[in-house]
C-alpha cells in the first residue's frame, strides 16, 4: 500500500502520468502496484506496459540478464 500511496502523490505533481519501473524479482510488485491504482483508486486510468531485459555485472565479474517492466499509467482524456 506504500508504492499505491506514492503513485497516487505523483499523480498530483504530474496529474498526466506515472511511470513504475522495477527489475528482476520487483516485478510482480510493480504489476501488483498498477493494478491496485487502476481498479481501486483511479478508474479513468490507462496503461502502457513495455518489457526489456539489460545485462548487470555481478560481483562475480559475470554478466547476467535482468528482465525489466514499465508500466505508464495516464489518466484518460476528458477526465
């Protein structure tokens, strides 16, 4: 419920959009932050959701692939 609260915050510094990124294993958090916005709070919220992956190196020296999400939310036009 932090992350919802702060997504509602930044919706009124920027009543346009938010953008929620998070990598690896935050993803499900990300998704679960987006969907508890849009069905609970804000209804006249769209998304744009994109995928990646980037490469990090570990303290291992190896290099090693970390999915990644974006999630924009935009408020809908006339609302």
């Amino acid at each position: 419920m932090a992350y919802v609260l702060a997504v509602m915050t930044a919706f009124k510094d920027n009543p346009a959009e938010v953008i929620i990124r998070a990598r690896g294993r935050s993803i499900s958090t990300a998704v679960d932050v987006a969907e508890v916005t849009k069905n609970n709070y804000l209804n006249d919220v769209t998304n744009t959701i994109l995928i990646g992956t980037e490469k990090l190196e570990g303290e291992d020296g190896k290099s090693r692939n970390v999915s990644t999400i974006e999630i924009t939310l935009r408020k809908s036009p006339g609302a």
